[in-house]
C-alpha cells in the first residue's frame, strides 16, 4: 500500500503537465465547436471524453474540484441537442472554471471558492 502511494505521489507532479495539455486539446474542441461544425455531436463527443478523463483523473490526485467540474461539463454536452451561442457560453464557462482551478492550485474541494465555483456552474448547467 505505501509503495500504491509513493507512486501516486510521484506522478501528481506529472498531473499538472497532462491536465494542462488537456486543456489545450479541449480549447481546440471548444474552438471547433464555437466556429459551427458540420457535426455538433461529433463537437460535442470530444468534448465530453477529454472533461471524462480530466474528471477521473483529477480525484486521484488531489484535485477533487476538477473532478466535479469535469463531471459538470460532461452532464452540461450530454443533455445538449444543438451548440447555439448559449450553449457555447456555457461550455466556456466550464472550461474557464478548469482553468482557474490549475492555475490557483485548487486542490481538494477548493474550500469557499471551490464551493461558488460549483455553485455558478450549477445555476449555469440548469439552463440548459
């Protein structure tokens, strides 16, 4: 069990690095869905599969905010039928959230901001 969680510890350095290049493959999915695709749930499966693994990942490294923001935006793609300007906005709004929670080192429920962050995307996601 200890060596389970040496290891785990050794990669959490590595989670910053691909939690960072995820959120670069999922600018260029949002990319793609803002300049209007011929294939919206095409769009929209990226999207979701690269927010599902950031989600996964995130608990297992101390990140549980991430992980229930990816969750969020996965929720938010799978109830949506068609990508028009609101709809668009709040994917953004979600992958801006990420983007906070790396970039201020969020970890665990991120405490009081983690709690209005999730709560602003729960009003968001329940406008869908």
């Amino acid at each position: 069990m200890a060596r389970a969680e040496s290891v785990i510890a050794n990669l959490a350095d590595d989670y910053l690095d691909w939690v960072k290049e995820d959120l670069v493959r999922l600018e260029a999915a949002y990319d793609h869905l803002q300049k209007g695709s011929d294939d919206v749930k095409a769009d929209l499966d990226v999207i979701f599969q690269i927010a599902h693994d950031m989600k996964g990942q995130g608990g297992s490294f101390g990140y549980d905010l991430m992980t229930a923001v990816g969750d969020h935006l996965c929720r938010l793609v799978e109830k949506m039928e068609k990508a028009g300007p609101r709809e668009v906005m709040m994917v953004r709004v979600h992958i801006d959230a990420m983007r906070v929670i790396i970039t201020k080192g969020l970890k665990g429920d991120g405490g009081n901001e983690g709690r209005q962050l999730l709560m602003g995307l729960t009003l968001v996601g329940g406008k869908v």
